[in-house]
C-alpha cells in the first residue's frame, strides 16, 4: 500500500504545474523548519537539514529570478530577489547563533509567498 502511496505522489508531482510546485515545496521547507521550532530541544539536530533544504530551494528561486529571460516583471523579480537575499543572510545568522526565535521569520515568508502563489495562481 505504501508503495502505491509513493507512486501517486510522484505521479501528483510530475502533473502538477510549477507554480503548485513551488508552493508545494515552500510549505514543505516551512514544515520542516516547524517541527525544529516546535520541538526545539528534540529537534536541534535537523536544524541544519532544514536550513540548508530551504536555502537551496531560496538559490534556486534567486537564480531564476535574475535570469535575463525570466518572464516575470522586473519589478516582481527585484521583489523576490530582495527576500530571497534576505532568506539567506537570515539562514547565515541562525547558523551561526541558532536561536528558536529566529525561526519564524523563515517559516512565515514561505508560508506567505505559497499562499500568494496559490491565490494568484
């Protein structure tokens, strides 16, 4: 049974269109950073997964973003540059003095930015 479940979502992935990807994925890095949050003594040791999942889903947005041919306004592509550059100076500082706190700020612009995405897509 598990190995259908597995199929149909890898199914659901490959049919789903970037945009839903996106937010799938942005929810995916905001739940991982979660479960640290939540269980912040129990859960240190995935802070560095967490974090370097979200970072590498933030490169990816920032290196598409900046592309020359990227068909989104130059407006929206600054906009997302900006946050992406500011997702990563967060992440630097959380490694580097990790602190439960911290978290949320990471958690809510995903969560946001898959909400926005959904709503507008």
């Amino acid at each position: 049974m598990q190995h259908a479940a597995r199929a149909y979502g890898t199914v659901a992935q490959q049919t789903a269109s970037p945009r839903e990807l996106e937010v799938q994925l942005l929810l995916r890095a905001a739940s991982r950073l979660q479960a640290v949050h939540d269980d912040w003594e129990g859960g240190l040791d995935q802070l560095d997964h967490a974090l370097l999942f979200n970072r590498k889903l933030w490169t990816i947005f920032l290196s598409s973003v900046t592309r020359v041919d990227n068909p989104l306004p130059v407006e929206i592509r600054q906009n997302v540059a900006n946050l992406g550059l500011f997702v990563m100076n967060q992440t630097l500082t959380i490694m580097g003095e990790p602190r439960r706190e911290r978290l949320p700020t990471l958690i809510n612009i995903n969560r946001e930015l898959a909400a926005g995405l959904r709503a507008n897509g």
